[in-house]
C-alpha cells in the first residue's frame, strides 16, 4: 500500500505536490507544510496529537515495473482541518511540552 501523497497543507491549504521537500506528515498521513508544522502547530498535529516526518518523495521515474508517482498517482483530493484555531490552540498547548515519542 503506497502513501496517499496529499495535495495540500491541511492548515494553510499551499500546495504539497508529490515532490516536495516541504510536506510533513504524522503516522496518520495527516499533511502539513514546514512552516505550519514548526510554527503554527509546533510538531503536534491537531487531528491525533502525534508528531511529524518529512514526507517521502515517490520516484519519478519507474525504477521497477509499475513504481513511480505515474502508475501510483498521488491522492488528489485536498484535506482541510475540521477544528477551530482556538480548538487547535488549546490541543498544542496541552500536550506540545511531551515529546512525540510519549505521546
């Protein structure tokens, strides 16, 4: 099973495509961009509290038959938060000072 690779931060909605160094996802592939994630949510995503990875680049180029972001096309559809920024607030700041290991 591959990554979905979703388009778009979920808190500022910039554009994440499937190259990009920039995205950051937690183990729920919830998707943020870098400066969100280290400015805004502080490495604490608001959907299930955990932490955030660089997101993995899908080869361009078939390497093996049937890999590459071409025959395993990235999610389209694009992902929104569904909290409030006082909602989101309060989560970062209740739980941002464990780290994402012990969360």
């Amino acid at each position: 099973m591959a990554l979905e690779l979703r388009p778009n931060c979920e808190f500022c909605d910039r554009d994440l495509p499937p190259a990009s160094t920039l995205a950051r996802i937690c183990s729920f592939e919830c998707t943020f961009c870098a400066d969100c994630v280290e400015n805004r949510l502080h490495n604490v995503c608001p959907n299930c509290g955990g932490g955030f990875a660089l997101r993995p680049i899908r080869p361009a180029t078939e390497w093996r038959p049937g890999i590459s972001v071409q025959q395993r096309p990235p999610c389209i559809k694009r992902v929104h938060l569904s909290f409030t920024p006082e909602q989101i607030a309060e989560h970062i700041k209740r739980i941002e000072h464990i780290p994402p290991e012990q969360r």
